[in-house]
C-alpha cells in the first residue's frame, strides 16, 4: 500500500491556483489533488472512506471562478496570512484526529517564526540558496532543524 493510500489527512490550499506569469495560464495542480483524494475517499476500497480533507483559500468563496464542483466543501479562507493557515491547519488537524496532545496556535507560530529566522543560516551551512528550495531540500532542513530545537 502507497503512502498516499495509508494517508488519512489531505490539506490543500487552493489558493496556488494563479496565473502562471510567462504562460498566462493556470496552474491546476492543487485542484487535480483534491480531486483524486475525494475519488479514492469516495471510490476506493473501505479503508479509504475513512480519509479527511481540509481546503483552504485565500478568499471564502474565490474558489467557484474554477472550481465550482466542491461546493458544499467547508473551505477555510486564510487571506494569504500564513499566521491564519497555521491556525486553521492546528485546529482541524485537532478535531479530526482527535488527538490531544497538539500544542496550540501560539506555540507553533512562535517555532514558525524562529524556524524562518534560522533558514538563512541553516542555508549557508548546506550551501544551498534559501530562495531556490527544492521540496525535498525544505523537507530535509526541517527534520533536522525539528530534531535539534526544541
């Protein structure tokens, strides 16, 4: 079984859908994501129905401009805060995984903000450019940047 079977929680934030600047044309990526998550949740064997998704946007309705079809979807507006995200993510990760143990909004902006202060110095030691982050680069320093400050 795929790691993206076994996985119950989906976030995707819509609010990536923009113009690409040298093509003028969207970029579909995020909506292309929700949509195979709903469709194995709705599809795929039992074990998938019970997956949970969280869509978030910048604006509470932005979204039906091109993707009308989720409506009826409880889509959480952010207004491009990451602040907001972070609270918006906590709180449904708490409620739907019922887990107790999750510190709050506060906690996780403040190691937020401490995490982006020590990027640049974290960069310079893997002499890698903090503006030119691949994912797996961003995955990589924050496991270990996680594992050493606590």
């Amino acid at each position: 079984m795929s790691s993206a079977e076994q996985c119950r929680f989906g976030i995707n934030d819509l609010s990536a859908v923009t113009l690409d600047a040298a093509t003028g044309l969207p970029r579909f990526n995020m909506p292309l994501e929700l949509g195979l998550f709903f469709g194995c949740k709705r599809f795929g064997p039992k074990n998938q129905s019970r997956k949970r998704a969280l869509v978030l946007d910048t604006g509470q309705y932005r979204y039906r401009a091109f993707i009308s079809d989720i409506s009826g979807q409880d889509i959480r507006a952010h207004g491009a805060n990451p602040e907001r995200v972070i609270r918006e993510i906590r709180d449904w990760l708490r409620m739907a995984s019922k887990r107790t143990t999750l510190p709050g909004g506060a906690q996780i902006i403040e190691r937020y903000h401490r995490f982006q202060l020590d990027l640049p110095d974290l960069c310079a030691v893997l002499n890698l450019e903090p503006d030119r982050l691949t994912f797996f680069d961003v995955s990589t320093i924050i496991t270990g940047w996680l594992r050493t400050s606590r």
